[in-house]
C-alpha cells in the first residue's frame, strides 16, 4: 500500500502547476467572497477609513433577529472571546 501510495503521489508532483492567481489588493479586493463587499466611510483620530461589511439577507421569512460579527483589531474580539481556562 504504501509504494502505491508513494507512485500516486510522485505522479501528482509532475502534473502540471495549479494556474497561478492574481495577488490579493491591500484590501482584500479580488479575493472571491460569498456576497457583495459594501464600504462604510468613516474617520477615526482625523484619518479617513473605510469599514468593509456584507449585508447578507435571510433565506425565507425573516426572523426579526440580527447577527453581528466582528473581526480585527479595532473590534477587540479577543475580549469577548470565551477561552478555556
């Protein structure tokens, strides 16, 4: 099994490389999200920003219920975060 395993992979190694990708932007811009990426301006210390976000509608019925996630540095989800102890 294993010398099989070994052949398979070495055939796999001189296949041909995987097509190479355009470089993701400083923003993440080109990189495949699931939903339409909006664009909130805003200023923070007199630097102007932008908070990226995707306002992702309910399948079905809405509930009435919202959903926030955060992520980065400015969100502090380190201190929300449950950690084991």
């Amino acid at each position: 099994m294993l010398l099989a395993a070994g052949a398979a992979r070495a055939e796999n190694e001189t296949s041909e490389p995987a097509p190479a990708t355009e470089p993701l932007g400083i923003a993440l811009e080109g990189f495949p999200y699931p939903y339409p990426v909006n664009l909130f301006p805003l200023s923070q210390e007199g630097e102007r920003l932008r908070v990226a976000y995707m306002d992702v509608a309910p399948n079905g019925d809405a509930n009435g219920r919202i959903v926030l996630l955060l992520h980065g540095t400015e969100s502090a989800a380190g201190r929300h975060a449950i950690r084991p102890p």
